[in-house]
C-alpha cells in the first residue's frame, strides 16, 4: 500500500514531502544539502557512496535524487543509470552537482539529459531545482 498521495503518476510522501536522495562523498555537503532540503519542506535520504545510493533505491522509493558526478566508488552517470533502472521516474527527477569544469563532465552529464549546479553552489538553486523536477510537487503548490 503507498503511504504517499498519487499525483499525475508520481508520488509525494504523506504530507506532500519530497523524499530526496543526495549523494555525495563529501559529508559535509550531504549535511549542507540535506538540511537546505529540509528547510524547504523535503525529506533528505544521503549517502556519500553509489554503493550506499543504489542501497537506499532498492529498499526505498525517492521523489528526487541529487549526485555528484565523481563519487569514488562509481561515476555519476553510471550511477544515475542504475538508479533510473531501479526508478524509472528518477531519468526526469534527477540533477547532478560538480566541481568538475572540464569538457568531458559536461557531456557526460548533458548525455543523462538533466540540470545540473557546479560547486560552490548557492544552496537555494538546488532546492528550486528539486522542486521543479517533481510534478507533484508543482500540482501542489497550485
């Protein structure tokens, strides 16, 4: 039985939540990330490895997802891959966050077909963008 409300096909947690998962391997970001998302009325999963993402995503389902491309254990885009295997619904609920200024870290996001921020990012356009990304949180803020 879902616990969260039906909306056009994608759910919000009970409450209208956003169930978020941030992945980064840097502790610190996960945090900033996970209480910015908070503060904006989500709910924050991390995980500061894929192997510990791709646990969350089998044992839970995520409104959104938010990576970094060059997690250690797995690159970015492999990892949204995965993911959007597991959750099909995360190929249009998902953004990338990077350092990475180089050429090939553009294409290899560009090639997942979603947003992205490079680091230092301001906190605000994340949750924005999170927020965008899920439909039924735009139908019910409406």
């Amino acid at each position: 039985m879902a616990t969260g409300q039906e909306r056009r096909g994608e759910r919000v947690n009970a409450g209208g939540r956003i169930r978020v998962l941030v992945v980064d391997d840097e502790p610190a970001i996960c945090r900033a990330l996970a209480i910015a998302l908070e503060r904006a009325g989500c709910e924050a999963v991390t995980a500061t490895s894929g192997d510990a993402a791709l646990l969350v995503l089998r044992a839970t389902r995520v409104d959104a997802m938010v990576l970094d491309l060059w997690v250690p254990d797995v690159r970015g885009d492999a990892l949204f891959h995965l993911a959007t295997a597991l959750q099909p619904h995360l190929r249009r609920q998902s953004m990338f966050t990077t350092a990475d200024i180089t050429e090939r870290a553009d294409i290899l996001i560009r090639a997942c077909g979603v947003p992205y921020v490079r680091k230092p990012f301001v906190l605000a356009d994340v949750t924005d963008t999170v927020r965008a990304l899920v439909p039924a949180a735009r139908s019910a803020q409406a």
